[in-house]
C-alpha cells in the first residue's frame, strides 16, 4: 500500500507543516515516509507544496509524476496540480479564493470549507488540521491516535497545550468535507 | 541499545551524525539549501554535551581556513556549504590537500553559475572530482542519495580522510538536503583525546614536547625537485584510493539490456523510472555510483560487455558522462538525460530519455 | 680577560634565545624580522610556553617563519592566519596560539579574518609586522604605504585619489570590543627592543589570560623595499613612519 501525496497553498497556511505531522504520523505506524518540500523565498506569500509519500514498501523516487492526493490551498496551486492528479484519485480544495474551480471528471473532487470554518470556530492557526482531518475521512491512510502522537512528536514540548484544539480542528474537518 | 527511527531532513541527519561520530569542530557560513545543518548543530549546543565545537565564521573564506587550522592540530573538523559558498572555499580545500590535511566538507549543491538558484543542481561534479581548487589533486567525494546516506556518510568520509590524511566531500544536493525520511542515527562515540591524537596523528602541531622535531604543516615547498616528490606521493596515494575505495549500487542490473547511471537525488528518481520501465518490460538496471572519485569505472566496463546502451541521468548538463564513456572505452552508446536551472526531473521525464534511445 | 675566558658560561651576557635555531635566515640584513623574532622565541622561553604553543605563518617575507622558532607551526593562506589561530585556540583552549602576519597579509587580503578574530575577542596574539610594502613580492604597494612613498606599483608615490589613504588598522582593531591589548612598537634601538619586548609578553599573558584578542604592531622597516641602508631605514621609520602610526599603547585593559 502506498500514498502518494501534494499538498500545496500558500507560505504561512501551514503547508510544509501538515505534510510533516502526516509524515510523523506514518512514522508512528512504522510505515516507510518521505516529505520533500519546496523551498527557498517562496515559502514567504508565495505558493509552497510539500510532496508526502506514505508506504508499506522502500520508496524511490521523492519526485513524481502524478499523485494519488492532491490538497490544494490556493488558486496557482489548483493550476499546476489539477491535472496532475492520477486517474481515480483524489483533490481536496478549499473554495476561499478559488475563482476556477476544479473540471476534471476522471478523478474524484471534494470540497472543505476550512478558511471560514477555522475564523468560525476561533481556531485560525488549526486551519491546516481542519484539511487534514478532512482528508483523512476520505483516506483513512494513518489512524486519529497515530496523527495525534505525530502531532506531538513534531510539536514542540512548549505547544503541547495546543494538542487539544488541534484534535477538535481535525474532527471538525472529517465533519465538514463534502464531494462536488 | 535499541535503535531508535526518527524522521529528519538530510542536512539535519548531518548535523546529528556529526555529533554522534566524536567530531571536534564544526565551522561554517550559512546559505540555502544547506543551512539547517549549523541551525541543527547550534540547537543541539554539543560543546556542552561532547565538547564539540561550533563557530559561525564570518565568511565560507574563513570557515575553510578554520577547518585547516583544525585539521592541522589532528582534530576531526567540518564545514559545510552550497555550490557558491564552495567556489569560496577551493582555496582552503587546495591547501589542505597540499598539506595532506584530514577534513569533510559537505556541500549541498544548488544551481549555478554565479548566485544561480537556491534550487537542486547536480551541477558541481566536476569541480569536485577534477580538482576544484588548483593544482593536481583529488577530492574524495561521496554522493549520498537518502537522508539515511546522509548520516552513514559522515563517519565514512572522516574515516576515509583520516585513513588517507586528504579531505573528503559528502556531494548531495537540495533534493537530499531538504527532504525528511526515515533515519536511524549511528551511536555516540567519545571524542579523540590529546593524547590519542598525538599517537594516531603524530604529525598534528599540538605543541612541541621537548625532544621532538617541530611539526610543521605546510603545503609550501619552494625546491622543485622535493615538490615533485610530494606530488608524486600525492599521486602515488590516489591510486590507492582508486584501487581500494571504490563504492556503488547496482539494482536490477544482472539481467539488464541497458543501464541508467545516475548519482544521488538523480538515482532516487531514476529507481522509479527502472520500476516503471520493468513494468513495461523494459530490461533495464540502476547503476549508482557513490564515490563519485574514485569512481567505479571498472565495474561499469564489465557491464559495457553485456549491455545494449547507457542512459546518464544528471541534474546538469552533461558532467558525470564524460567519466562514464571514459569508463566504457566507446563500447556502448552513452547517451544524456538531464535538467538544469535547479529543474529535478520527474521519474516519467527519464523513462521518455530511456525509451528515445531504445 | 682573554678570549677563552669571556666565553666562560658565568660570563655570558648575552645568548641567542634558546628556541630558535640554525637556519640561515633569508630576510635581508637590517631587516626587523630577525629581531622580532628573537623576541617571540624569547617570551615563549620564558613563559614556558615551548610546549604547548602553536604559532600560524603568513605569507609574505615571515612565510618561513617556521623554519626559524623550533615550536609547532602552521603555514596559512594569505591572510587567513587569524582564522587558523580561531580554530587552534577554541578546539585547544589551554594552548598558547599566536599569528605572525605582514602588512598585506593582515590588513589588505585578511582584513575580513582579522577583524572579526578580533571582534569575537580570540583568545589569540596577533603579532603585526608593517613595513608599508610587500617585501617578498619585490616591493609593491601595502594598505599601509604612506603618502607620496614610492613603491614597485605606485612608482610616482601613493597618491590618494588613485590609491586611497594609509590604513590605519590597529587604531580600527582598537575599537573592537573583542580585543583587550593593542599597542604599537619598533624594535630600531635598545630601549625600543626592551620596551616591545615587554608588551609582547603582556599580550602572551593576555592570551593565557583568556582576555581577548591582543595585537602587538611592530612599526618595521624594509632596507630593500625600500632601497636604503639599515641606518637611513630607521631613521626614515622614525622620521615617516612613527608619524602615521604614533608609538605606544592604543589599548590596554
């Protein structure tokens, strides 16, 4: 069995670090995981992705061609990843500032509201937990137990009070993500 | 001791991996994709834990200049840096060479010339294996192609460098340097006291005891006749590196019809492009070298014997082909495959190069 | 008292320093780094330190330096000396590390590697020798040529607009919170010998100390560079030279 994941939004919507705590938490499953990140100047209010491969098996290449997942965050990122999206799989967006929404009809598209839900619920910076949650639903790829001890291991001690808000961020998101 | 898996990028596995191997000194200067590795080291603090030193020099010039000053004393000392902050440090690498000094220098390559990209390039193999630097020397130069590589390759370049007494690169790029997987840490190992330095390096100038002659280290000599001996004896001991520390892997290459040769972040992607090009029923194998010198030219002229072609696969222009069709000596047909600009190739981009030359 | 007798070992009253050996040294006659070397071997003698210090060589004229102070010593790239001492002394805090540079060496191509060795306050001595020329090169231009001075690559003398102004770069190096002794000294008559001698040993205490960064300048002269007889070269130094760079103590705490 092996995931093959992108994420990608904006720097500061908390791309690289929602890839992180899904890489911990297949950590925490013993499965094989590479996280491979964009970097550089870009991570500052332009695009960032993270690419995030969970396996049962060795992993090759951290570059690749198409994805089983696609989690888009932003405009630019729907552009360059829609199509790169394998036959049969899946995109997950966000509409906040979405103008062009997704067309293909080969994989399968859902949408999570997570940018009004997260201001809603009045936690902002769980934003990303709230996608993720609605990812998992979809793809239950890692146990709620194993994200939450990844999440804890990629914490640090210091914001370990935050576990909580997260976890309610991430049942939020399971809630709340619907296909188109 | 159980093993413990942690997940990590490859420029933080260096640093730990540092630590973990009794390194004394670590002394560098930051730029991107590489600066995680003194960021790790200064977060780790180990110069209350092992003592190691770590200095952030105010310049790559005095960074390498400062490992020559460590190596000299025997000490087992780093630096690290990305393609332009190398260019820099050609200069201290020469005279360490010269002076037959012990070091690892790591360099996280991004895409050049000039400031270039901070993305991944595979542009600086050959001044890391032709020379660099001037004058007629050689750099050791591993090439890791997984963060687990990246730790693992730390105690075999300071061993090879103080095996030799030359200094020795780990070559990765940022595709390596940045990406987090799986890693298990080697365990720590006490640092070098004084006075096994003075045993295991008895030319290091840690003070003169009386009755000794001064040791000097140097790589001035201005009588030509005693400068060609040394670099006679340079040359003498690079062939014994070439004789006895050649490494690589192979992956499906006994049955293979063609090759692709490819060198770290390359030969990750191009073990995918293998497992697609398998599944096709393309017979074809991954050869990786990891010493990029001394490289394995005489593994690869055995399979120029077998095989229908080679594909080379480089995040540059065409550099490691040319030690390739050296190797083969004209036998198969070498061909190209490679993205510049700080452009990493997908998997799907090399099996298309693979199958143009079918 | 015959011959025989005033070789006598009770009547000695004046030896070559103990450290330093036979080699024919290659600097020229009148120059001043014979003697400054003399008073290097000498405090290492006499503070004990023989065993336990490490000195860095420049390139320049001192580049041999190493073949003439029997201690452990590393040659460095042009003007990478302090960066060398840097690692000695922090991988080997108890040593005693100490660099040997010239004009060029410190303050045209090591500038950078001088000042921040100083700015981080290294526990090192940086022995400065400025004859305001690059003696081993033959005689071209130094950051510290004076005005109007002649040299192989200003041959119509240092003109500012084409070449900048001297640089003083002890007064710089004394305003860097890192260092704790910088002084000025010639050593061209015997006062000035024993007064040099004495700050030299201040700045090895320093190191020793743990102070900081202590930089002991030796006002020099360069009979070839600057084609005179070792009489009128000091005299020049003292008449030119002193009045650039004055005598004495720019810091001392």
């Amino acid at each position: 069995m092996k995931q093959e994941i992108i994420i990608a939004g904006f720097g500061g919507q908390g791309v690289l670090s929602m890839g992180k705590i899904l890489a911990y938490s297949g950590l925490m499953e013993d499965k094989e995981v590479c996280w491979f990140p964009s970097y550089g100047p870009e991570q500052r209010g332009g695009t960032a992705n993270v690419t995030v491969i969970l396996s049962d098996e060795k992993i090759s290449s951290p570059v690749l061609n198409e994805y089983d997942i696609a989690i888009i965050l932003n405009q630019p990122s729907l552009d360059k990843f829609e199509k790169a999206v394998k036959k049969g799989g899946i995109l997950i967006f966000d509409d906040y500032g979405i103008i062009h929404a997704p067309t293909r009809k080969d994989i399968r598209i859902f949408k999570i509201d997570a940018m009004n839900t997260a201001v809603s619920e009045g936690y902002e910076k769980a934003f990303n937990m709230i996608v993720l949650g609605g990812m998992l639903k979809l793809s239950p790829i890692v146990s709620l137990e194993s994200v939450m001890r990844g999440l804890k291991k990629s914490l640090p001690e210091r914001h370990h009070k935050l576990l909580p808000i997260n976890e309610k961020a991430i049942l939020k998101g399971m809630e709340i993500i619907q296909e188109t | 001791m159980v093993e413990e898996v942690k997940l990590m990028k490859g420029n933080e596995a260096i640093a730990h991996a540092a630590i973990r191997y009794g390194a004394d000194g670590y002394f560098g200067y930051p730029i991107t994709p590489q600066s995680e590795i003194m960021e790790t080291l200064m977060e780790e603090a180990p110069w209350e834990t092992t003592g190691m030193v770590v200095l952030q020099a105010e310049s790559e010039v005095a960074a390498i200049n400062m490992v020559y000053g460590g190596a000299a004393c025997g000490k087992r000392v780093m630096t690290s840096s990305s393609s332009p902050g190398i260019s820099l440090k050609q200069e201290g690498i020469s005279y360490m060479a010269g002076a037959e000094l012990p070091a690892l220098i790591v360099n996280v390559m991004r895409g050049g010339p000039g400031l270039g990209t901070i993305q991944p390039s595979q542009a600086d193999y050959f001044q890391t294996v032709k020379g660099g630097g001037h004058g007629d020397y050689r750099l050791i130069t591993l090439a890791p192609a997984s963060v687990q590589e990246m730790a693992d390759h730390v105690a075999l370049g300071f061993d090879l460098a103080f095996k030799y007494n030359n200094p020795a690169m780990i070559l990765a790029d940022g595709v390596i340097g940045q990406m987090m997987e799986k890693v298990i840490l080697p365990d720590f190992r006490p640092r070098k006291t004084e006075a096994e330095i003075r045993a295991e390096q008895p030319w290091a100038t840690l003070g003169k005891p009386k009755g000794r002659k001064p040791n000097i280290i140097t790589s001035l000599e201005l009588d030509s006749h005693i400068m060609e001996r040394n670099n006679l004896r340079f040359q003498e001991k690079y062939r014994k590196i070439e004789a006895n520390e050649v490494l690589y892997e192979e992956l499906l290459c006994a049955d293979a019809d063609y090759l692709i040769v490819a060198f770290g972040s390359a030969a990750r992607i191009c073990q995918k492009t293998v497992e697609l090009a398998r599944a096709e029923g393309i017979k074809v194998g991954l050869f990786r070298p990891i010493t990029l010198w001394p490289f394995p030219s005489v593994a690869l002229k055995k399979y120029a014997e077998k095989i229908k072609g080679i594909l080379t696969v480089e995040l540059n222009a065409g550099q490691m082909v040319e030690d390739i069709k050296l190797s083969v000596e004209c036998k198969v047909p070498v061909h190209f495959f490679g993205r510049l600009g700080g452009i990493v190739p997908t998997p799907d981009e090399a099996l298309k190069a693979l199958k143009a030359m079918l | 008292m015959n011959r025989m007798e005033m070789i006598k070992p009770e009547n000695l009253v004046y030896t070559k320093p103990r450290l330093m050996n036979d080699n024919p040294m290659h600097y020229c006659p009148g120059c001043s780094h014979g003697v400054i070397h003399k008073l290097v071997a000498e405090v290492i003698d006499e503070m004990g330190l023989e065993e336990q210090t490490i000195g860095i060589a420049p390139v320049g004229c001192a580049v041999f330096a190493y073949n003439y102070i029997d201690i452990d010593w590393q040659e460095a790239a042009h003007g990478r000396a302090p960066a060398l001492a840097t690692a000695v002394k922090r991988l080997n805090p108890d040593k005693m590390v100490f660099t040997y540079q010239g004009d060029g060496d410190l303050a045209a191509i090591g500038t950078a590697e001088t000042i921040h060795a100083c700015n981080r306050g290294e526990n090192i001595v940086i022995i400065f020798v400025n004859n305001a020329i690059y003696g081993m090169t033959g005689g071209q231009m130094a950051p510290t040529t004076l005005l109007n001075m002649k040299t192989a690559t200003c041959p119509f003398g240092r003109n500012e607009q084409l070449n900048g102004y001297p640089l003083k770069i002890a007064d710089l190096l004394a305003q860097l919170d890192g260092t704790c002794l910088v002084t000025r000294q010639t050593v061209h008559s015997a006062p000035a010998i024993k007064k040099a001698k004495r700050m030299l040993r201040r700045a090895f205490e320093n190191s020793m100390a743990k102070k900081g960064t202590s930089v002991v300048e030796f006002v020099s002269t360069c009979v070839s560079g600057w084609k005179m007889t070792p009489e009128q070269a000091n005299e020049w130094m003292m008449e030119n030279m002193c009045e650039k760079y004055p005598l004495g103590e720019l810091k001392d705490i």
